[in-house]
C-alpha cells in the first residue's frame, strides 16, 4: 500500500501558521480521513461490500499507524460498518494519529519540516509542506487531468477531496476547476473506474451526511 492520496491533500491542505489548518477543521480533518480511506481502497486493504466497509488485508509494518483505523473498521460486535466510520471521520484522537502518521510520511520524504507548539498539559507537532513539493502536486494535477484524458484513480481521488475540503480554489481558477470537474465527471461513464467511483461516492455521501449534521447541531 501508499499514502499518496493523504500525503498530497496534506500537502495542500496543511499552512504555515502556528496552529494546524486541517485539525483547527473539522471539514478537513474529515477529507484526510476520506484520502486514508481512498489509499486504504486502492492498495487492497479495504473494500465496499453489500454490508458496508470490510477490512481484506493486514497493514505492513510502515503503515502500522493505521492500525487502530482499520481496527475501528473491524468492531462489527460494537459498531455497523456507519457507525465504524462515524468515528473515524469524528474522533479527535484517531485524526491525529492519521494527521501525524501522514506528516512523518512527508517528513521522512522532506517534503515537509516539523515544529511542536507546547501547553501546559498536551504538546502536538504539525507538519508544514515544503513550497516545491506543493508546486510538484500542483503541476502533477495539472499534468494529467487538464493535459490528458486519462487520470490516475489518485489524482481524481485527491481532486474530489480537495473539491469537498474547499481547497481546490486556492490552487486553480475557476475556468482550470470547471475543467476538472468535468474530466473528473467524464471518467465516471469509464467502466476501469466503477469500482472506484463505488467507493468513493459512498464515502462522500456519508462524510457530508456527518458535516451537515455536526453542522446543524452548533447552528
């Protein structure tokens, strides 16, 4: 498996500022867990079946962070498979594991230093991205969705949460956003993608049921 999908919404989600963007916000602290699950799906981890999610493989040893994901995944005698990802997308602890195993990732590759802000009781690290390995996805994206007709399922992955995170706006125009929304609709009719888009509308559907509600509650 990869974490291409997580570590590139971090890289263009995640800011400079002292605190970090994505945990300061729950919609993006939903969409990395979104991107988690996208990796999960495509390296052959995870899959959608009549009953919901069902774990089909152990992690290997680098990607032992996730565990207690695909653990929360697994607790069908306590959770329905909703329920299960409910607390996923929601548990403040189980997005910084995922926020911090990902931000290792990137550090480990240098497309990202560390700081550590300090409390009086909890310290948490936050990963900010390095301008060039921004620039790199940027380009990439621009490479293969608005230069081609054909996308890789982690580009159109990483384009849909970018689109749901409101991020996309601050790295393309509104023509450039057009354009992709279009190719990303396009490739939906391509029978190589169905099981893909399967999944991935699931999740959507789900995690916007999740904002909406926790929406509603605070307002």
């Amino acid at each position: 498996m990869k974490s291409d999908i997580s570590e590139m919404y971090l890289l263009l989600n995640e800011t400079d500022g002292n605190r970090s963007a994505i945990m300061r916000s729950m919609r993006k602290r939903a969409y990395l867990s979104a991107s988690v699950l996208f990796d999960l799906q495509l390296g052959g981890i995870i899959k959608l079946t009549d009953k919901g999610m069902q774990v089909i493989a152990p992690l290997s040893k680098d990607y032992g962070f996730l565990n207690p994901v695909l653990d929360i995944l697994n607790d069908r005698e306590n959770k329905s498979s909703k329920n299960s990802l409910r607390h996923v997308v929601l548990n403040r602890k189980i997005n910084r594991i995922v926020y911090d195993g990902i931000g290792e990732k990137l550090l480990f590759k240098n497309k990202a230093t560390k700081t550590s802000s300090r409390g009086l009781i909890f310290s948490h690290d936050k990963y900010i991205p390095r301008a060039d390995a921004k620039k790199l996805v940027v380009n990439q994206i621009k490479a293969e969705l608005l230069g081609s007709n054909t996308a890789s399922l982690e580009n159109i992955a990483l384009v849909a949460n970018l689109s749901r995170s409101r991020t996309l706006k601050n790295y393309f125009d509104k023509d450039q956003r057009a354009q992709l929304t279009q190719q990303v609709k396009d490739l939906r009719h391509n029978p190589e993608y169905e099981t893909f888009f399967k999944f991935a509308k699931w999740v959507d559907d789900f995690i916007t049921a999740i904002i909406v509600a926790a929406s509603s509650s605070h307002g």
